[in-house]
C-alpha cells in the first residue's frame, strides 16, 4: 500500500524532536548549529537567520549526505566521461 503524506510527516515527527524558540536560540548560545532552510526567495524578503547556515530546503538531504559527490565532483565527472 502507497505512504501517504501525512503517514511520512507522522513517521518524522516521532523521531524528530521539536523546540521553542527560546529552547533554539539557548541551543545556539551553546553552540548548536542553526540551519535556515528557506528558498533564497524568502531569504531576499526577509533576511537570513543569525547566526545560520543557509540549505535551501530542496538541497538539504544532498549537503547533509557526507558520502554524496560535491557539485564540482560531479561537475568533473560528466565533463571527462
């Protein structure tokens, strides 16, 4: 049977742990890395996170994935084959 939508976003909220704000803002005074996931469209209205690290949403499993070719990697890899 097909997953659903909210089947996937139940299965990552019992395994994700969720904060407040002030939990997030405490997390990064003792130096949690924040991570803003908005796309750059948002980021040009509204301003990037501080202190963060901007991965747009659409990129994040890619750059999280230490075992995933970099972009220039792959870049030089379809321009030798």
């Amino acid at each position: 049977m097909p997953v659903t939508y909210k089947q996937l976003v139940d299965a990552a909220n019992a395994v994700v742990p969720k904060v407040s704000g002030q939990e997030a803002r405490e997390m990064v005074k003792n130096g949690a890395l924040l991570v803003d996931i908005r796309d750059s469209a948002e980021l040009a209205t509204t301003g990037k996170a501080k202190p963060s690290l901007h991965v747009p949403r659409g990129s994040l499993e890619l750059k999280a994935d230490l075992t995933a070719a970099s972009a220039e990697d792959r870049k030089s890899t379809r321009l030798n084959s």
